[in-house]
C-alpha cells in the first residue's frame, strides 16, 4: 500500500471520527438537536429567519437543545426554569456574552463586549444616569424634541396620504437620544437632509449584508483576522466612524467648556469617570467605584455611541410596531385614546409621572413588545463546567435564549400572535413569570437602557394619539414582514396612514 493511500486513509478516519463526535456532541450532555452539516453545522436554517428556525426547531426537539453555529456549540433553550437558573440563580457561571465576530473593534469597549469585574464597574456607574431624578429631566427633554416629529406629522399628513412612518419616527429618536445622552441638539428631523437617519439605517444593515462574511468566521474563526485586514466589518465603518466623530467632537468641546461640570447627562459621567475624580467633583457627580483605572477615551466613546444606536433601534421599532397594532386593532385604539384624553387632554407639556397614570399605556406597549420583541435572541456563555436541570453544560458553551419562541409560546401566551393588552392587567401581570417577557433581556445584564426606552415610547404615542389615530392602508404589510438577521425590524418600512382625530 503506497504512503498517499495511507496518508488518505488516515485523513478519511479522522474526518469520520471527527464528523461522528460531532454529530453525537449534544447526545452526550443529554440533549437531542438538529443533525448538524459538515462546516456550516446547522446555520444553514437561519436562511429562512433565524426566529422561524428557532420555532421549528422548538417544536422538533423541546424547548432545550444543541445546535452547531459554524464551529461554535451553542444549547438554545426557551425552558423558563433552566433560564432562571443561568441569568439570575447562577449568573455568576454565566456572566458574559459572546464575542461578535467583526464587530467594529471601538465597540470591544462597550457594556456589550466587557467582562467580569470590568463589566460590574462599568454598570454600576453608568446605572446611576437612569435614576428617577435623571428620568423625569429627560422627560422634558424627550417631549421636546417629539414637537419637531408633531410638526413633520402634520406637514406630511396634511395631504390626507399614508406615510412611512419608520424614517420620520428615527429621527425622533436619534435627535431625542443625543439630546438626553449628549445635551446635544442635532437636526435629524430635517425632512431635507436625511443624512443621520440614512447613517443609523447603514449601521444595521450590516446584520443583512454581512451574513456571508460573518458566517464564515463562525465556521473558520481563524478566517476573522483575515477578513477585518480585508475591510469586512458587521457594521460598516462608514456609519461608525460617522457617530464616534460625532461623539469625539462632543468630547473635545466639553473638555474646553469651564462649566463642563454643570451637565449632568449619561456622556458627562462617562467623562467624570474618564479622569480620577478629585475634591472638585461634586457629590452627586461622583461615581463611587473602586476603580482600577481610569475610563480610556475609547470606552467613554464605544458607550456613548453604543447608547445613541441602541436607543435609535429599539425606539423606532416599538413606535413602529405599536402603531401597526393599533392600527389593525381599533378598539384597542379607541381605549388607549380615552384614557389619554381622561388623564392627560390636550395638554402638551408632558411628564415623567404623567407615564404612571396611563396604566393601559403600559399594557399596550407591554403587549406590543411581546408580539415584536426589538431582539430575536440573546446569549451567555458558561464560565465552568456545570449541570442545570440535569444537562450537562461545558466551560465556554454559549446558552442562548430565543425571545421570539418565549414571547410566542402557547403554554405560556395562550393565542400568542393575538394582540391583546388585557394580559397585562393588574389581575393577570402577577401570574406573569419574570423570564416570560424578555424585549431587553434577563438578569443583571439586562439592557441598562430600558427604562428610558420605555418612558420615550410611552411620551411619544401620547403625543400621537392626542391628534391622530393610526390606519391601514392599501400600502401597509399585513403582517408586516420581519428581518432575518437577529433584529426584529419592518423589512419594507411601515406605512400607515395618520387620520387627524375631530374633538
């Protein structure tokens, strides 16, 4: 037998054994799962939607099972139990998150990417920019700035034709956020110059045109360093260097400010926290972490850029979709609008304590979030070797957890795509399982931003429905069709029309 048949024979069998350890992987921590393909594993499924993948796989094989992501092992589970036991009861051996393959490397800085005692330091400190004395000036802030999308509203709805709503409403948010996290004023709302809106939709649309590259380094890690000298990246770096200028700019001008110190807003305590505090900085301005260095101005930068994007996403998609439901569901609308009018009128100086007296408000965004969560999924990864549930779950597995299969699931959401507000009534919230509702995560690493979210959302449909009520028409998706890659957004835009209301 010549070397070059045993040389063959040699590579055959150890493909063989490899591609059977493969396949049986999951077997032996007691799970079933999808069969895996050579190289690609399972990812072959995301093509349809990763959140239809995700379903159908739910149904196959239960609520918790392995699959193969490229080269990276990964347990999905909708289990409410086993995710209570990783994101809250031993959160301690799940952390972390994983690491984005060509993620623009400004953002290995953000609360995204950071770990362990770094992650904590950083929470910690930035959580106090979310507290309720922060939030109702914000909220000011916010009812500013939704008068300007009033106005575009009103100028585009005067013909009496349907909208597309989505660009309009993102620029509210855009201008919103840098205001709140940059005491900025920006002009996104300019309906003759789209230019931040268009920059903010590029940033996203890397999770589309991106899919191929960053499958590739799932399945050949080693590919990734190759790929980024390349110039691939998830986010296309014309956008993100676009807002880290933006944010850069902001900086450079507060540092030459001699009252830098009277802004009080989420990018300033980044800067506080930029430099070693001294006797100077005022109580309230302290961050009191034991830190072990100082912040970089890259991390001040990823932060603050990280929050006026994620901010841009979620809040222009729930607007979105919210509008849609009442839309389609009228009688919905006509409730929520008579408490809007029995609580607030037509008063227009909006405030933070104003958002607690529309308790239907908050069952309709609730629902709305439900139905169309921001996120299709969220991850930690297994710090040690341990055993939940009795599955066996390795050092370095990622546990992943499909919100949009938890959000649609019938045993917990009974008629899951019917939108209906009631579930959240005071009567049946406290039936509700803490981990059954995930727009914006679980546990310690939950969006930090969330509160903020939700107080935009709720002043902005106040806003709204004080002057119109949302239709369909012959332009609208219904359903509306959903993107594929990770981000629950209206593929098409959403066009509805805006019916002035006749009090």
């Amino acid at each position: 037998m010549s070397i070059t048949l045993v040389l063959i024979a040699l590579i055959v069998g150890l493909f063989a054994w490899s591609w059977y350890k493969r396949r049986t992987y999951f077997k032996t921590l007691g799970l079933s799962g999808p069969p895996p393909l050579p190289i690609v594993g399972n990812m072959l499924s995301y093509g349809k939607g990763m959140h239809v993948a995700h379903e159908e796989w739910t149904k196959q094989y239960g609520k918790t099972f392995g699959v193969f992501e490229g080269a990276r092992k990964a347990i999905i589970t909708s289990d409410l139990d086993i995710m209570q036991e990783v994101l809250i009861k031993q959160y301690n051996k799940f952390c972390n998150r994983q690491e984005y393959p060509l993620r623009p490397k400004l953002f290995k800085n953000d609360l995204l990417s950071l770990k362990n005692e770094r992650w904590k330091l950083m929470r910690s400190m930035v959580a106090s920019t979310f507290s309720k004395t922060k939030m109702q000036k914000m909220a000011g802030l916010i009812v500013n700035r939704s008068e300007m999308l009033m106005k575009n509203v009103n100028k585009l709805c005067s013909e009496g034709k349907s909208i597309e709503i989505s660009k309009m409403l993102g620029s509210f948010a855009i201008e919103s956020g840098a205001l709140c996290a940059y005491a900025t004023e920006i002009d996104s709302q300019n309906l003759d110059d789209t230019t931040f809106i268009d920059m903010a939709e590029l940033f996203f649309q890397g999770f589309k045109e991106q899919q191929t590259t960053w499958a590739i380094t799932l399945m050949m890690p080693w590919m990734e360093p190759v790929l980024r000298w390349l110039g691939f990246s998830l986010h296309p770096m014309k956008s993100v260097n676009f807002f880290k200028s933006i944010v850069v700019d902001i900086i450079h001008e507060r540092r030459a400010d001699p009252n830098q110190k009277d802004y009080v807003d989420f990018l300033q305590l980044l800067m506080n926290a930029h430099k070693y505090q001294d006797e100077d900085t005022p109580e309230d301005e302290k961050v009191y972490v034991d830190y072990k260095r100082a912040l970089t101005e890259d991390e001040v930068t990823a932060m603050a850029v990280v929050f006026f994007l994620g901010n841009y996403e979620t809040t222009t998609t729930a607007l979105c979709f919210t509008s849609y439901l009442l839309a389609t569901n009228p009688e919905v609308q006509e409730r929520l609008i008579d408490e809007i009018d029995n609580v607030i009128g037509e008063r227009t100086s909006l405030t933070y304590g104003d958002v607690s007296k529309l308790p239907y408000l908050d069952m309709v965004l609730h629902e709305s979030m439900r139905i169309y969560p921001p996120a299709i999924e969220f991850d930690r990864i297994c710090q040690e070797d341990c055993v939940i549930k009795g599955i066996q779950i390795p050092k370095g597995t990622m546990m992943e957890f499909p919100v949009w299969v938890v959000h649609h699931d019938p045993e917990i959401w009974p008629d899951p795509y019917t939108f209906d507000p009631q579930r959240w009534s005071a009567e049946n919230r406290d039936k509700i399982h803490p981990l059954a509702w995930i727009p914006f995560g679980g546990g310690p690493r939950k969006c930090i931003g969330y509160r903020f979210a939700n107080l935009e959302i709720a002043l902005v449909m106040v806003r709204l429905l004080q002057k119109y009520r949302f239709e369909t028409s012959e332009e609208t998706d219904i359903p509306p069709k959903v993107g594929k890659h990770g981000l629950i957004l209206p593929e098409n835009g959403m066009t509805l029309r805006l019916a002035p209301r006749n009090k």
